[in-house]
C-alpha cells in the first residue's frame, strides 16, 4: 500500500455578499428615498443590531461547509446587524452539546447529525412548525427527511435538514472499464462475479476503513431480513434464532477469504478509502461524503460511479432500501432568538447558500429546488429518488453503545478470518 505524505487541499469557497430574498430584507427591494446614512451604513458593514447568537458547530473552521457557513453568518450580520458567535466545536460536538447546555451554556443553535440530534437532544429544542408555516419552509425539505424529522418529535419539527447523504457502492469507473466490466452488479453474486473481473485486472476490487465493518454486515443482514428484524436481532441478542445472521456473516468472510478486499482492509481512516484514490482499489461500501474525502485526502481525480447494495437471493430488501440522512440545525428551545436564529438557518439551508455548500463539498443539494447534484455525486440520484425504505446508520447495528464494541471486536474477527459465520454467530449470542 502506497505510503505518501498528504496536503489537504481546503476548498475555496468564493466570496459573495447576497442573502436569500425575502430573508432578512435584501437592500436591492429598498424603496428610493430610504435613509441614505443608514444605506452607507449597511453598504460598508456597520449596522449592528447589538444582538447576538451563539452557534456551535459540528464542522472545522477550515472545512468547506464551515466556509459556507461562515459566508452566510456575515452576509446575514451585514444585512441585520445581528453577530453570530460562531464556535468550531467539530465532531466532538455530539459528545459536548448535552452537558453545555444542561450547564446552562448560552447557545442559541448547534448542528450535528440530524437523526441524533432529535432523538439524543430533542429535550432542548424549539419546536420550529409555527415558523416554518409562515416561510412556508417544508417544501425545501426533501420529503423523506422531513418524515424522518417529524416522526422523531412526535409530529413536531425540531430540525432543519441539511447536507443530505445517501449511502451505497462508490467506485472507479475507469477501473470498471479496464477490467471489462459492462454492468454494474444488482445482486450479491454478481457482485463476487465483478470483483474476480477486477481482481483479475491487478487491482484490488474492494476497500473498506475499519469503522466500515458494521456497515458491511448491518448491510448483508438487512438485505435478507430488513432493518426492523436486524434490530429486533440486535435488541433480543437473538442471532442463534436467525439462520440469515450466520449467511450474512459467511457472505462478508467471502470477500475477505477470496481477496476481494484489499490485504489492508479493515484499515484505519482514512488509510482504507485512500487506497481508491492512490489506483490501489475500486470500490467502497460508504456514503456520498466519500468521494469528496477521497478526491481531497489524495488529490485524486476520480470518475465517480454509484450503486445500492446489491439484493440477495431469498431476502426481502433491495435497492429501493438504503441508508439516508443529513446533518441538521437546531434551535435551543432558551434561546432568546429563535425566530432570528430560523431566519439566519433559513438562508443556509435553501438557495444559494444550499447550492454553495453543494458544490463546496460535492454533497447533496438539501433543497428540492437545488436539482443540480455534483458530478461526484450524481451517480446516485436516480436510486435516491426511488427509494422508499429507509436504513439508519449500520442499520442501527451501532445504536447500543455497549453492544456496539462487542458486535465490532467480532466483526473484525470475521475479517481477518479468525470467525466463520457459524462460530460469529455462536460468540454473539454467548455475549448475551
């Protein structure tokens, strides 16, 4: 495996300094004849409201939705006065949020993945419906992320959905075609089929990090069972009673026993997806950050291709069940600016702003009017319009936090042959 030395390439974002129309009052829709001291005023960025909101964020200063974010924080103080306190709290804000605020901490929002943050900090929330109803919001909102949000809240929204991701197969589309393969695989065994095409070409055909590995199973399993039987297993540590835990297990030692996967795999972030960008490898199981990462991390210039997971013989899910979520803004139910804090959101979230971050980090556009989706991403969106099941993340293999090491202490077992289906199964159900 190559070993280089990385530059992390920070996207430029370009300066604008427009805001959303109809948010905050844009000065171009200003009658003639207004005050002139105070139009000089806004033009040079001198308004000041003296108020002030304090943001936590999920994200690094230096990433490019934190960019994004912070071009519409002073588009918005330029036009209204009102300062954001922006704190860069990355992914250790999910760990933070809770005890700051239940501290007392003066926070007027905070984001972070937006399934956590209406089932593990709802309790601080504002319900946002009332003010959603008069910017007549929810139908920017993707319609299965909005059901997923209210279904969370007891029918309220608590969360304003950005960012969305779906998750799949991502792989190298010149590697496809070098290795002569035509079609992308739409069950199990065609997949085993076109990774010994491409282990034949000199490349190894698949690639995973090690925090992939219940990704890999929680995908398998639920192809068989569906996700509601893949918790109820989980929940009821009932895997003796479910004969597709062991296929599912046997079927992921398949890629690894038959070299399918890359001798490095599980390895540790990022090192696994980097392999696809250094030529090692062609394809991941991950969501549609990953090619963005990759493209980034090794300043590659990947062709993008996408596909589901694919079915297996006998089970009850297919390509129309995946996983799909986004990261989400919420407003705290204390804070003194809700409907100021909505306003600023609303800009961030639908647009220019929504198509900025888009294009920043080739995500997917959060707002339904956005419909140009980045080309590293594109691949992906005719699934995403057909998808009608949602998977959570691992299929929610990851939701006991318990139970989660011990399901992961085994599954990396499995990969490095250590387990057979049988004996995985026998360790889990011994661990009840």
């Amino acid at each position: 495996m190559k070993r280089k030395l990385l530059a992390m390439t920070l996207v430029g974002i370009t300066a604008t300094t427009m805001i959303m129309s109809g948010c905050g009052g844009n000065s171009d829709t200003k009658e003639e004849g207004g005050n002139e001291g105070s139009k000089k005023e806004e033009a040079a960025g001198e308004k000041d409201s003296g108020k002030e909101m304090t943001y936590w964020s999920m994200w690094n200063s230096t990433e490019g939705q934190a960019k994004v974010i912070q071009e519409a924080a002073e588009a918005y103080e330029k036009e209204t006065g009102i300062h954001i306190n922006i704190e860069w709290k990355g992914r250790d804000i999910k760990t933070l949020i809770g005890p700051a605020l239940d501290a007392g901490e003066d926070v007027d929002f905070f984001d972070t993945d937006y399934m956590m943050l209406t089932q593990q900090n709802g309790k601080y929330l504002a319900d946002l419906t009332d003010m959603a109803a008069a910017a007549d919001y929810e139908k920017h909102i993707m319609p299965i992320l909005l059901d997923n949000v209210k279904e969370w809240s007891d029918g309220a929204l608590k969360a304003m959905p950005y960012q969305p991701y779906t998750t799949g197969v991502w792989y190298d589309k010149a590697m496809f075609e070098k290795a002569g393969v035509k079609e992308t695989p739409e069950t199990f065994d065609e997949l085993l089929e076109v990774c010994e095409q491409l282990k034949k070409s000199s490349v190894n055909p698949m690639t995973c990090n090690s925090d992939g590995v219940t990704l890999l199973y929680g995908y398998q399993l639920a192809r068989y069972v569906g996700q509601d039987k893949v918790l109820e297993t989980l929940d009821n540590a009932d895997w003796a009673n479910v004969p597709e835990a062991k296929k599912a297990a046997d079927d992921i030692r398949t890629l690894f026993d038959k070299g399918y996967m890359s001798e490095y795999a599980p390895a540790n972030y990022p090192e696994g997806q980097n392999e696809i960008g250094f030529g090692e490898s062609c394809m991941i199981l991950n969501a549609s950050w990953i090619p963005n990462e990759i493209n980034q991390n090794t300043g590659a210039t990947v062709d993008w291709g996408f596909f589901p997971w694919p079915s297996v013989e006998g089970g009850v899910d297919g390509p129309e069940a995946s996983m799909v979520g986004s990261q989400g803004f919420g407003i705290v139910e204390k804070s003194e600016y809700k409907q100021e804090a909505f306003d600023f959101l609303l800009t961030v979230v639908t647009g220019d702003y929504d198509s900025k971050m888009a294009e920043a980090v080739a995500s997917i556009p959060s707002d339904v009017e956005n419909t140009k989706w980045p080309e590293s991403v594109s691949g992906a969106e005719p699934y995403f319009k057909e998808m009608t099941k949602t998977y959570q993340w691992a299929v929610g293999l990851e939701n006991n936090p318990t139970y989660k090491e011990i399901l992961y202490d085994n599954l990396i077992k499995l990969t490095k042959l250590e387990l057979d289906g049988q004996s995985f199964v026998d360790t889990m159900t011994a661990a009840k």
